[in-house]
C-alpha cells in the first residue's frame, strides 16, 4: 500500500536517491507521500530488491522517476553532479568506503555542493559503518530473535526507512537555517529504538504486555487464536465481567486460567461479536500453520 498524506512538508523538495534494496527505496517512497520530487539512479545491474521480488520494487517505485547510471564512469558522475547542483537531499546506502571511491563522501560533497543533504543509511554508526549486515543480523545484535524461526517482517529496514525519512525532514528544516548538512541513520541503531520496550521490562515474561497481565495474551479459542490487548483497567474489568471473572487483579493465576478456559470455549465469531458488543480490544485469528 502506497504511503498517503494530507500533508506535503517537502513540496518542492529535491531528494536524489543512490539507495538500492528496502530501506532507501523505502524512505523515498516516504519522502514521495510527503511531497518530495523524488530521483532514483540505479546501476545497469538494477535494483536486487527487482529481481528477488518484482511486485515489491513496483509498489516502492510507484511515482518515482528511476534512471540507469554507472557511477564508475566519467559520463555518468558528470550526470550525477548535474542532478546534485539542483538536489536539496541526498539519500545513500552505501558503505563509507564506497562513497570515498566514488568521491561522494560528505567533504567532498560539502565542497562542491554547500547547500545539498546527505542522509546515510548504514548497517551499523560510527567505526562499525564498514561491518557487513543484513536486518536479521541488527535484530539479532539487538536481542530480537528468538528461537531459529525468522522474523515475520524486516523490522530494522522498515523502521530505518521511517528514520531515515524522518531525517530528511530533518536535513531540509537544517538547511533553510543555514547551509546543508549529514544525518546517519543506522539500522542497527533502528534495531535497538525498537528493542526500547524490552529493554525496560515492558515484554519481559513479568512485564505488562509480556504476559503476566491476563487481558493481553495470545489465546487459543475453538477454532483459532484470539490476540487480546485489554490492558488498561475499563477494558480488564470488561474482558473479566464477560468470562465471570472477578475484576480486581488480572495477574493472578486464576485470572489467566479462567481467561483461558472461557475463550477456549468461543469460536472466532462468537468472540468478534462480543468485542464489537462490549468494546473490546481483541482481534481473532486463524488456528496457527504447522511449522
């Protein structure tokens, strides 16, 4: 689904893009919905994310302007500078080394375009930028992988994306105070902002929302699961009142059992029926696929 805003904080933006794969491509996409005149160059080679899957690459393309480009040769870097002269935001995925051979490191840059952003993408900040990852390998550094299943999505390229986005509108609201400037976003650092609510206890075993509150668990029903998110005290007392439950502490064992044993009882609509009825929050889902 393609990103809408009623808003456009970067009409009349330039963004250039050299940013291949999900996260750059992605924070363009960002950067489209907000109003930006968005560039992609692409090596002859094209982009990976095209040829490993194709109806993803057109979902994050759509209205993009996407020209071919080999950075390597005299032509197209002369082609490159052009574009730059007129660039307001620069949007890169490379390695620091990279960017050095191809004379786009942030000196070089500054010197010959004073006014034009950069903003980074890396694996990981700093002295780390040079380290080969992946976002299975950030979640991992960050303490998000559990067991050996993959995680459902890629987590730190799309919350890189949104930072990385965020940087822009960053960059651009520096550089109407004064001259351009460079944003680093680390995806390992996106990693990390995301592991935040585990790293203070929240999804613990004994946190909150880790499982030792009764109204926010995962359940078993009769021909299902039912996700439930009763947290806050009115919607507790409504889960409670609702399987017969007393009302006054949803962390007790009993709580847990009775919650369990009274949606084991209930199918799918019985229990959608009832949220819409009582207001709530429980989502329901289908009996989980064999691994």
């Amino acid at each position: 689904m393609t990103p809408t805003s009623l808003l456009a904080p970067l009409a009349g933006v330039r963004v250039l893009s050299l940013a291949l794969n999900l996260p750059g491509p992605a924070a363009l996409l960002r950067c489209r919905a907000m109003g930006a005149n968005c560039l992609k160059l692409e090596p002859p080679a094209g982009d990976p994310m095209h040829l490993y899957n194709p109806g993803a690459y057109a979902e994050l393309h759509a209205g993009i302007e996407v020209r071919e480009a080999d950075l390597k040769t005299a032509p197209a870097q002369a082609a490159l500078h052009e574009e730059l002269a007129r660039t307001d935001v620069l949007l890169t995925s490379f390695r620091p080394s990279a960017l050095r051979k191809l004379g786009l490191d942030w000196p070089a840059l500054q010197a010959r375009h004073p006014r034009l952003s950069q903003v980074a993408i890396v694996g990981a900040a700093g002295e780390r930028a040079e380290e080969p990852g992946h976002d299975l390998t950030y979640l991992a550094d960050a303490g998000l992988v559990p067991g050996t299943q993959l995680p459902p999505t890629l987590f730190a390229d799309m919350a890189g994306a949104l930072m990385a986005s965020e940087a822009v509108l960053q960059a651009v609201m520096q550089a109407r105070a004064g001259g351009g400037t460079r944003v680093e976003v680390a995806l390992h650092g996106a990693a990390e902002w995301l592991a935040l609510p585990r790293n203070w206890g929240l999804t613990a075993p004994g946190g909150a929302v880790g499982g030792a509150h009764a109204g926010y668990r995962v359940y078993p029903c009769a021909d299902g699961r039912v996700a439930v998110a009763a947290l806050e005290p009115h919607f507790a007392r409504r889960l409670a009142e609702a399987a017969g439950l007393p009302t006054d502490d949803m962390h007790a064992p009993a709580a847990h059992e009775g919650v369990a044993a009274w949606l084991a009882r209930r199918t799918r609509a019985e229990l959608d029926a009832l949220a819409a009825q009582r207001d709530i929050p429980l989502h329901t889902l289908a009996p989980e696929a064999p691994h």
